[in-house]
C-alpha cells in the first residue's frame, strides 16, 4: 500500500509540473515589406531559452506560465 500512495504522489508531482508550461507559436515578418525574416531570435520575456526562426520565418517555444508574451 505505501508503495501505490508513494507512486500516485510522484504521478501527481509529474502533472503539476508539466502543467506549468505553455506553446508560443509565431512568425516574424518584417515591418518594411511584411516578408518573412529569416533567422531572427525570438527570446521569452522573463528568461528561458530563445530560438531563431526558420525559413519561413516561423518559430516555436515552449516556455514558463510565468513567462510573459510581448511583442516588439
């Protein structure tokens, strides 16, 4: 029995932590022309890890619900 409680705890702690987390999906255009920018670094306000954009000018982050959203 202590075994079960002690491993529905850790799957309850596993949830809770994976919960906290949220998808930012963008693309970054230029203000210009409206194409796509290449390349571009896209990093959270708040902290985390930034990414650069593809091709497209496509991004995607996975990041912290304490990580704001903010347009430039």
């Amino acid at each position: 029995m202590k075994k079960f409680i002690l491993l529905l705890f850790a799957l309850l702690t596993v949830v809770s932590v994976s919960a906290q987390s949220r998808s930012i999906r963008g693309t970054v255009v230029s203000a210009a022309d409206g194409e796509p920018l290449v390349g571009a670094t896209v990093v959270p306000v708040g902290g985390g890890s930034g990414t650069a954009t593809d091709l497209d000018g496509k991004f995607h982050l996975t990041v912290s619900n304490k990580v704001s959203t903010k347009s430039c």
